[in-house]
C-alpha cells in the first residue's frame, strides 16, 4: 500500500482528483502526467487543499500520478535558545519526518524485492529494462540476447512456419484418423487418381441428392418407359411438334391461372352473355358517358368539353367545366362560412393544402377573409383568386398564425320588398330614407354598409346610447390593444410573475394572452390579472429555455403580438463550489485555487470584499491565483470574500468565501508558528 501516491487514469473529460495523503505544503506534492511533471498554476491549480484541477482534461488512458515530496535537504522547523515551543511547531517538525519515512517505504515498495512467500525475488509485474548481455552460466538472459545469439536464421524461419499454420492443432488433436488414413493409403491414392469424376460428382452434388431423394419416383418414370403406351413419350412427342399445346399453356401460364382463380366471374359473364353483347353494341355512347363524368383526384386535363363532369375525391366536390376550366359545381364552402388555420415557416407566402386541424383549403374564388395574428388583412396584401390557396404579398415570419375564413356564395331571386315581413334589409337595397321612416330609429347593428346625409336628411343616429348629429359623416372603428413591455423581461423556469405594460386592455373582463416560441409552440399563463386598462400581470411557468412573443386579444377579438420575441426563459448561472474556507496558505506561497461555476450563456466573475494582497480573480475562468505579498505578522482570516457568477442575460448568483493566510515566524521569532 502506497503512504503518499495517488495513481488515476484520465478520460478525456474529468478534471478534478483527490489527493488522498496528508502534506506540508503545496509545493510538496509532484504532479506528473505519463511520467513528466506539471507546473502549478499553468498547468493545475489546486480546488482546495484536498483537490486538484486540471486546466485541460487529461487525455483518454493517461496516467495521472500525485506523488509527496517532503522537503530532504532543510528541516521545516528551526529550533532557537529561548524560543517558544507549541504543539504546531513539534507537529511540523514530526510530520516532516513522518512523512519522509512513509516517501521512503513507497520508493522501497515499488523496486525488486524478495518475494515473503517464495524467497525470490518479485519483479511484481514490471518489465525489467536495461539488462547487459549474460558472461557466466546462471546469468539473465535478454530477449535480444535469445535471439540474435541462440537461435539461428533458419531456427527463426522454422518457428515462423509452424506459427503460421492455424491447423497445427486440430491435426494434432486428431492423430488417430490421420493413422486410419496412413493404413488405407491403397485406397486414397486410387480416388486421387480418378480426381476428375469425384469432382463431377462434387459440383452436382445437389442434383445427385435430389435423385436419391425422389428415387421411388425415378423408378416409377421407368416403369412408364417400359408400358406399351407411354405417358412420358406421349408428352415428349407433343413437345416435339411445331405447335405444341403443352408449349402454348405454360406460355400463358399466368393468365391460365388467373381465369382459375376466377372462375365463378367467368360463369356469371357467361350467364349474362345478352348483356354484355348490348354494351358491346352500344360501346361508344359507353364511352361518351365515361369521357363526360370521371371521378379521379386531380382535374382532367384531355378530352374536355363544356358541360364535363367530374367528383373531385381530394377537394370531395363535384366540379363542371366551363369555358374558364374547372369550377366548383355548387359553393365551395359547406354552408355559410368555413375556417382554416396555419402556422407559418419563415418568409412563408404561400398558403395550400391541409391546415393546422387537417382541412383542405378550398373556397369561392374572391369571397374569404384573412387573418395574421388576428389583424385582418386588405386586398393589397393577399391574392384570394384561385380558389385553392391564399398568397401574401410579405412573406409572413415563423410562428405567425394565419386564419382564413371562407364564404359561400349563391344567388337569391328578386323579390318584392313588400313581401320582407321579418328579419333585416340592406341599405343597398333601400333607395332612399325620408324623415318619416326616420321616426324611430336605426341601431349601430342594423347599419351593415353605409348611408348618405341625403338618406339620413341630416337626422341623427343613436350609437352606444348617445345621439349623433349625422352633419357630415360617422366611423366607428376598431381599438386594438398594444404592448409597450414587461417588467422582468428574463425569467427562470420556475413560476414567476411578468408585468405587461400597453393601452387598450378594456374597462372590465380579462384579456387572453398567449406566450409563443419560436418555432410556432404555444404556452399559456398559470393566472392572469387585469391591473387597468394599461397593465396585465400574468403568472407563467415555462419549461423550454427560448425567446417568446406575447399575443394579447380582447373578448370582442381585437388582438396584438409583439414585433419581437420580448420574454427570455433562461436558467440562472450556479457556482457549485461549496461556500466557505477556499484553505490555508502560508504567508509568500505561491496560490491558485477555482472557484467553479455553470450557466447556459457568457458568463463573467467578479469579486468584491478584500482578497489577500497579491492575488486576484480572473474574470473568465473563476480561479483565484498569485502570490501572497502582505505584510502581516500573525495568521489572518479573509472571510468576506463575495464572487458573483453573471451570465449574457444578466442573471447572477453569489457565494462568499474565506481565504487564511499563515505566518511562519522560526527565522526571526525563535522557531514559534503563529
């Protein structure tokens, strides 16, 4: 057992190991990597007085050694007339000692010794290196020795030979048939001499076992052969006409079988024989019919004519063709209205095919309405003509959620307006509104287009229970919400609450708000709170660190999200070294210790509270290092060492830590440690 080494070997990835022995100071523990020695604080820093870092991982399989070094040529402790002697000082002076002792058993332990139990001596599985050529007979010998003097060239090739042959040992193994075959050699050289016909008979193996296999029918064709009338020559002799009908069956093999299997269909055909002789009869009317109405996937595209018919199974619509092309046979919507939604990519224009929920898009050329993020879009934004996809003029940015709603069309015969007894009338189909009809009074929800002062003959119209004075015109229009921002606007994972500021949140009820990554994925808040009609608190728990946008929408569906992804789900950095003691160092040593942290971005360290005089934080890597140049007398304590770990989105954790510094006073203060 080693007193004072520690043995590891490196993976490639950890950095940290244990020094499991006692020592004096720093500068007596060796640390090599494959034999060569490593500098401190260049290449290592020690963690604490128990661990040491390496700057790089040492590398897959090599052999990380930790090895003391008591000091062997000056005492530690110097021993003066006078001078006062405590428990420290003759415990430095006994551990240095100590510890010389167990370094010497260790370097005894791992050289030759005689074996406790055989009395020889013991290489303990260690290759024996630089031994000289033996002179007397009970000498060593080397491998080289073995065989550049004791064996010849021709000794070598011999071995060489014997070792290349991998079935030297199944020939030896089975002695007994190689002796059989030595008693029969009359025999072997015989088949050796008919080589050609056994290897015939090699190569047609399988025919040769299919024979024996199928012997009782062999004997059975000839037995045939032999009969007056031959079934065997019978075939043959079909097979050797010009035209054989054996030939021509196998020929149509396939399609024989297929009227096989068939068979039932092939006796109702020929049950039917009227009928199939009329279709056949009036074959071409049977064709008209079938180039007139088809049904298929996609819209014909040859022997079209104005009229044609065909069951679009895609869109599941019948559709006509008109001198334009195809079109739809009734209203492409199924009632009054229907709805899709999609997701975008990004700089997407082009909106087709299947929707969120798996609907087709498919409307009445010109009648939908479009939708991005809840604001309707204007006819110069999108192209609403091909009746199977929507195209917008900007292309839309990934995660905007596009809504379409699709109107269906028909058209209603003229009618009396006397004959409307219930229910409402367009403006466009009244001409003209006098005071008379004026008398009572038309509601905001009864006005779906617009009307003129002369209609109105300068009357007023009551909205939201107030009377307006029509002199000119009146526009009622929409009031969105907008977000001006939130307050934090980075949070944790973890249940946290973000203050949303912006106008227009209404008088009462409470907005919906939606949280959107990225990539199109929606989250929604624990609780939402209405402040006022300018301030939203919602409570959010969010598992994905990501970038998200806020979407707000009122109960009457105005809507805002904004430009930009706002709120950032990031975890705080963590400093995983324990807080406290960073160790004790002596007063002038040379010092490096880490203090070592994660986090999900740049991170930045920074310190406040006093460090000891000659040392200081590097801002990038966490580790405390230099050497100690106070001038202090007696043993002191920085205990209020604070270092903060900050990362890119300004999250920060902080730790405080303690650094002593001891003072060795034997030179000039008669052998006494303060």
């Amino acid at each position: 057992m080693a007193y004072a080494i520690d043995t590891y070997t490196g993976n490639a990835s950890t950095t940290s190991y244990s020094i499991t022995f006692p020592y004096i100071e720093q500068a007596h523990v060796i640390v090599t990597l494959d034999g060569v020695t490593k500098t401190l604080t260049t290449d290592y820093s020690f963690s604490n007085a128990s661990t040491i870092a390496f700057v790089t991982a040492p590398a897959s399989a090599a052999i990380i050694k930790f090895t003391r070094s008591t000091s062997r040529t000056s005492r530690l402790v110097d021993y003066q007339d006078g001078s006062t002697i405590t428990e420290a000082i003759l415990d430095q002076d006994g551990n240095q000692s100590f510890y010389l002792a167990q370094e010497a058993i260790d370097i005894t332990e791992g050289t030759l010794n005689l074996s406790a139990s055989t009395d020889q001596w013991d290489a303990i599985s260690k290759k024996i290196t630089n031994v000289a050529d033996p002179t007397l007979a009970q000498d060593a010998v080397s491998k080289n020795y073995l065989e550049s003097t004791w064996l010849s060239t021709s000794d070598k090739a011999n071995i060489t030979t014997l070792a290349g042959i991998s079935a030297l040992g199944t020939l030896a193994s089975n002695s007994a048939n190689v002796t059989t075959v030595a008693g029969a050699i009359t025999n072997v050289n015989t088949v050796a001499t008919a080589d050609t016909n056994v290897g015939l008979v090699a190569t047609n193996i399988a025919s040769v076992n299919t024979v024996a296999t199928n012997i009782v029918k062999v004997v059975a064709v000839a037995d045939d052969l032999a009969e007056a009338v031959s079934e065997v020559i019978t075939v043959a002799d079909d097979l050797n006409e010009a035209t054989s009908e054996i030939d021509t069956v196998a020929t149509n093999i396939a399609n024989v079988n297929t009227v096989g299997t068939a068979i039932a269909n092939v006796n109702l055909v020929g049950g039917s024989i009227t009928n199939v002789n009329t279709v056949a009869t009036n074959i071409a009317s049977v064709n008209n019919f079938a180039d007139q109405y088809r049904i298929a996937s996609s819209a014909p595209v040859s022997s079209l004519d104005v009229g044609d018919l065909y069951f679009d199974t895609t869109a599941n619509e019948l559709k006509v063709y008109k001198s334009s092309g195809w079109a739809a046979a009734g209203s492409t919507v199924n009632g009054t209205s229907a709805r899709y939604n999609y997701t975008a990519t990004a700089a997407q224009t082009t909106f087709t095919g299947s929707d969120t929920a798996g609907n087709t898009l498919a409307y009445d050329a010109g009648f939908a309405d479009v939708y991005l993020n809840g604001v309707r879009l204007s006819a110069a934004d999108i192209t609403i003509t091909s009746g199977t996809s929507v195209v917008l003029a900007t292309g839309a940015a990934v995660g905007d959620i596009l809504d379409i709603v699709a109107y269906g069309t028909f058209s209603v015969a003229s009618i009396a307006a006397s004959a409307i007894t219930s229910g409402t009338i367009g403006v466009d189909r009244i001409p003209s509104i006098t005071n008379a009809k004026l008398a009572g009074s038309i509601t905001e929800d009864k006005l779906s287009g617009s009307i003129s002062n002369a209609k109105l003959s300068n009357s007023a119209i009551t909205i939201n229970g107030s009377a307006v004075s029509l002199g000119g015109s009146v526009t009622v229009g929409e009031t969105k919400p907008t977000i001006s921002s939130i307050s934090p606007s980075t949070i944790e994972n973890t249940a946290s609450n973000v203050v949303i500021t912006g106008t227009n949140f209404g008088s009462s009820g409470v907005p919906n708000v939606e949280i959107i990554n990225s990539n199109g994925v929606i989250s929604y808040p624990n609780t939402i709170t209405r402040n006022s009609a300018t301030q939203l608190t919602i409570n959010v728990t969010i598992a994905t660190d990501a970038s998200y946008f806020l979407r707000i929408e009122l109960e009457d569906g105005n809507a805002v999200r904004s430009s930009t992804a706002i709120l950032t789900v990031s975890d705080a950095p963590v400093i995983s070294t324990v807080a406290g003691s960073l160790g004790s160092f002596g007063k002038g040593e040379v010092i490096a210790v880490t203090v070592a942290g994660t986090g999900d971005a740049t991170l930045v360290w920074s310190s406040t509270g006093t460090l000891p005089t000659g040392l200081s934080l590097n801002t990038s890597t966490g580790v405390i290092s230099g050497t100690e140049s106070s001038s202090i007398t007696q043993a002191t304590t920085y205990s209020n060492i604070q270092v903060t770990l900050t990362d890119g989105q300004s999250q920060a954790t902080t730790k405080t830590f303690s650094i002593t510094i001891t003072v060795y006073t034997g030179s000039t203060g008669g052998g006494q440690f303060n």
